[in-house]
C-alpha cells in the first residue's frame, strides 16, 4: 500500500500532525535548528510543547490573511511563538531584531567582565 492512500484512511487529527511534520521537516532543511525569533538552537524529537521544541509560526497571522505556503512560515520555540501571537509582520521583524541586538549586548558584556577579571588578576 502506498503512503498516500495508506494516509487517507487515518482521521483528520493524525493527517494533520503528518502534514505539520512535512512542513516542519521542509523548514528545518531550509531555515537549520534554530530559533527565527531568538535563534538559539530548537529541540526536535522531544515532547511537543516543551518549551524548547519547535513550533511553526506564521509571519503573517492567520487571522490577518495568512497562508500556510511555505514563504510566510518560519520555525520557533514554543515560548517565542507565544510571544509573537499575531502581531503584525514589521513588528515580528523589529522583535527579531532587538532579540539579536540583545544577545550581542550580553556577549559583549561578558566579554568586558571576563577582561575586568583578567585585568584583577594581573594586579
Ligand atoms: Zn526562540
């Protein structure tokens, strides 16, 4: 029996968790493993709505116009799709920036504390 037809038979639930893995598998090859919001890395495989695990966010809202093509989804984490809910796409686009803004500030805020300890160090 072929996967297809094999498909049809199961109930709506089950055919749209298998549909929602084909394109979460389309994305993960397309976009990697990590987060579109705060891009660190997803877990796959665990349970589904740890808060690491991937969810599928659409960058236009659903309830805004919306489709399911491929271009208009991104993968996330569980918290970050909750943080984006259906805010407009240029908003979702000025979140993602200051999430990366922030990660580089505290990089280089560790970095400065590393180098003042290295400095006492030295003294
Ligand atoms: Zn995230």
């Amino acid at each position: 029996m072929s996967k297809a037809k094999h498909r049809s038979f199961l109930p709506w639930w089950i055919r749209r968790h298998l549909a929602w893995q084909d394109s979460r598998a389309a994305l993960r090859a397309r976009d990697g493993d990590d987060c579109w919001l705060c891009h660190r890395p997803m877990r796959f495989g665990g349970p589904p709505n740890c808060g690491k695990a991937a969810t599928i966010e659409h960058r236009l809202p659903v309830s805004k116009g919306g489709t399911d093509a491929l271009d208009n989804l991104v993968l996330c984490h569980v918290g970050c799709n909750r943080h984006l809910a259906d805010h407009p796409p240029e908003q979702k686009e000025r979140m993602r920036i200051n999430r990366a803004a922030g990660f580089a500030g505290a990089r280089a805020a560790g970095r400065y504390l590393r180098l003042a300890a290295e400095v006492r160090k030295r003294q």
